[in-house]
C-alpha cells in the first residue's frame, strides 16, 4: 500500500513539474482562427494570479516575442501567467494576425474568438485571477490587442499596444496599408463608436490602454498614437489633453509620457513616445529590477524598457518597497509626508498628480506634499549606486472636498452623532477607510448606508475616505474617546 502511494505521489509530483515552464497546448477550444498556442507558466507561482496575453509582430512567433520582449523573466520574477497566441503561414504569409480582416476583428469570430478561447482553457487549467487578464503586443499583434480590448471588454482589465493601431482602423489588406502610412484618422467619437458598438449589449467598466510608440517609425506611423489615445479617452469619456506630461520619463531623455484621467483621475489612457525610435519593442536589456528582454530585428536597446512598463500599468510587478503616507487627503492639504526605506547612496525621484507640489525631500527618500484638487498617483523611482532603478513604486491618493462628494451623481453625508459614532447618510453602501497621522488605516470596512459605525482606536484626528458606487467623500473627522 505505502508503495503504491509512493507511486501515486511521484506521479503527481511529476505532473505538476510537467505543468511549469513553456508549454505548447494543441487543444483550446474549436479555434476558429487555427491558431497556435503557448503558455508559460513561472515555478513557484501560488494562489490566484494574474494571466499576460503577449502576441508577436510579423515575421515572428511565439518565441521572438517571448525572448525578445523578456516577458517571461518578468512572468519568472513577479509570478504571472502568459499565453502566447501564434499565428500560422495558412492564415498569414507574413505570420502577421489578420486584426485588419472582417472576420477575425469581431466578437466570437476568427482569431478574436480563438485568442479568447485560450483565456478560457487558463481560467479553467490554472487559478488565474479573472481582475487581471491583460493583454498586449507588438505590431500586428499591438494592433490585435485593440482588437481583444474592444470584442472583450468584460475579460481584459488593460492593455498595453506597441506599436499598433485603433480598433477597426483597417477592414482590409489596402486600408491598413493606409493605416500603416498614418493617414487614418477620424474624430474621437467617431473611433470610440467602433469600439462601444462592437458589444452593445455591454454596460461594465472598459479597459484601460497604455501606448508605447517610436517617433521614427517607419512601418507604424506615430499618427496612430494619437488615434488610439483618441479612441479610448473617447471610450473613457475623457478629453484628449494629456492632465500630466512627463518628458525624460524615468530619467530618460528620450521617453515622453502623457497620462489622461478619467473623471476619478486614474489614468485611462497612457502614451510612451520613444523620440528616434523605430518599429520595435523597446528595452533595457541587464538584470536589474527594470530589465529584461534581448535585443533582436524588432527588438531595439534603448535603457526603456516597454514590457516593464506595461507590467507596471497593469500593477501586476511585485514592488521592491512600499510607500508610507496618506491615501487620501482634503483639497488644497499641505504638509503631507510621503516616504520610502532608504538606501545608501540612492537618490530617489518623485512624480506627484496634477496641481501638487513638492515642497521638500525630491531626491531624497521622504517628501513633503502641497495638494491642489486632483486626486492621482504619488510615484518614486530609486536610483542605486550601481545605476540599477528600483520601482517605480506608486500610491493612488484621492482629493476631495471637506465635506462634500467629489460627484454629483450620489451625495454622501457623514454625521457625528457621539464621541465616536458616526452615521452615514446615502443611497448605497459605502466603503470607510480611516488614517491615522501617519497615514496608517485604522479602520476599513463596508458600511450599509442609513447606519452607523463606531471607532474604537481612541481619541484623536482622524482623516475620512468614504467610497459608494458613484460618489467620494474625504473628511477631517475628531474622535472624543
């Protein structure tokens, strides 16, 4: 008996091993585009975790842009799941996806659906967290990623298009010859229409896109940068100027990156403009925590690196550090400190949202803070002595009003009815998080609206971020007890 346990656990053991590392699968679903696919699937990796759908350019395969962009040293490093759909020489004589054909650009049809049906054998096959299913790609396969975003909403949280274009930009071979020459373009509700019409029936939240684009491209033109911003703000309902712009983005000089929020200000849309960049993904080859990747004929070194900063939109890289400071603050609030652990030798650079400044501590690992009244990230990047970067590492910080919703759709009311009780007037339940001086939460739970909630922490000030479907409050709240 001891023997044939021994046997069965070897056997599962062997399984599981089996089970880790590149694997090819040749049975998805019924694959309507014929496709290929491939997973890679990182040791180590426990729990529910978040699944990349990377596809390759034309004239590649699944192993260029595995190797290439460093996906899977990324996938190793942060424990994520990828899956690589390739296409075949029968569909595409250029190995090129066919996102510009009429039959493989809509929901549940040709390689969409195929793509999409290889999500589902990993939602099925492996504890994948179905909140963060993202997908991206260079070229053909940036342009099918538009492509996912639009026919899938309800499965991909992000995506991240190198060097691609707007969804139905093309619905033939001529037009996106045209596409590819920058001389497409159409308003920006005229783009969000394509996408918003693709699944009518849809009333969930969109995906947000990040852009990476080199300015000297010469198979994608730069135009279809601002196209695709276009399309998704208007997806978005943003406008189209950037709220932020940041030029020699994470040192940089030659990286420009333009954030545009939506009405919550995270960002909905991000562009990466890569000044004298061609048709590549862009890189920061070595082995420090920012770089990955090899370079190769559409692989360009350029000290940026375009996978990991999109892992890094898609908030799936595990941080080398965490931030301390305060998630939420009043309109116009001074003096707020933000900090990280600090290393020797390492100078530190801080990015904070629209309308804030820094007061004191940029370069240093702690600074202090004056909001204006847009809520957005706090960002640090540590720069080590060996020139190796840590993070960025980032904080969402809400901006509200004393008092007041941020929204008008919803209006919540906070009344002190004791030392330390509180009533929540609303319409629908809502989120409750106290902060500490320091910036520690206190108190997080979900308060039924029309209720009470009590705090036991003792006396003191305390600051309130209260959150429901369509509303924010922030208030200075003074516990008796």
């Amino acid at each position: 008996m001891l023997k044939k346990l021994f046997i069965l656990f070897i056997f599962s053991v062997t399984k599981i091993l089996a089970q880790t590392g590149w694997l090819p699968v040749s049975s998805f679903g019924t694959n309507p585009g014929a496709l290929n696919m491939y997973s890679y699937v990182p040791i180590g990796i426990s729990g529910a975790a978040p699944l990349v759908v990377a596809m390759h350019g034309c004239t590649q395969n699944a192993v260029t842009i595995a190797t290439e962009a460093g996906w899977n040293t990324l996938a190793d490093r942060h424990k994520f799941y990828v899956v690589y759909p390739e296409q075949i020489a029968a569909n595409n004589s250029s190995n090129c996806f066919n996102w510009f054909q009429t039959g493989d650009q809509d929901r549940n049809q040709g390689e969409a659906y195929s793509i999409k049906q290889m999500v589902d054998y990993m939602k099925t096959h492996y504890n994948i967290d179905t909140t963060k299913i993202f997908v991206t790609g260079l070229s053909a396969g940036a342009c099918m990623t538009t492509v996912m975003l639009a026919c899938y909403p309800e499965i991909f949280a992000k995506g991240a298009v190198m060097a691609g274009a707007p969804f139905k930009s093309a619905t033939n071979f001529s037009q996106a010859v045209s596409v590819g020459q920058g001389s497409v373009t159409k308003t920006p509700a005229a783009w969000g229409t394509l996408v918003t019409s693709e699944y009518p029936g849809y009333t969930g939240a969109y995906p947000t896109v990040a852009v990476f684009q080199g300015s000297a491209d010469n198979v994608i033109n730069i135009a279809n940068e601002t196209e695709i911003m276009k399309q998704w703000t208007n997806v978005h309902q943003c406008d189209q100027t950037a709220d932020i712009v940041l030029s020699s983005y994470n040192g940089n000089a030659f990286v420009t990156k333009n954030i545009f929020n939506d009405t919550n200000g995270v960002p909905a849309v991000e562009t990466y403009t890569l000044s004298g960049m061609g048709h590549a993904v862009a890189l920061d080859t070595g082995q420090c925590y920012q770089q990955c990747g090899k370079t190769g004929t559409y692989a360009y070194e350029v000290y940026f690196s375009s996978a990991f900063f999109a892992a890094y939109f898609f908030d799936i890289l595990i941080p080398p550090y965490t931030m301390s400071g305060l998630q939420a603050v009043i309109a116009n609030q001074n003096g707020v400190t933000y900090s990280v652990p600090v290393t020797g030798g390492s100078t530190y650079n801080w990015i904070v949202p629209a309308g804030a400044v820094i007061t004191s501590g940029q370069g240093t690992n702690q600074i202090n803070v004056n909001f204006g009244t847009t809520s957005g990230y706090i960002e640090v990047t540590e720069t080590q002595s060996n020139n190796c970067k840590n993070g960025p590492v980032k904080l969402f910080v809400t901006v509200g009003s004393t008092g007041i919703s941020t929204y008008a759709k919803e209006e919540i009311k906070l009344i002190q009815t004791g030392s330390n009780i509180f009533f929540i007037k609303g319409e629908s339940n809502v989120q409750v998080k106290l902060y500490n001086c320091l910036g520690e939460i206190i108190f997080n739970e979900e308060v039924p609206a029309n209720s009470s909630f009590q705090v036991t922490k003792g006396g003191g000030i305390y600051l309130a971020e209260l959150k429901a479907k369509n509303a924010t409050l922030v208030k200075k709240l003074v516990v008796l007890n």
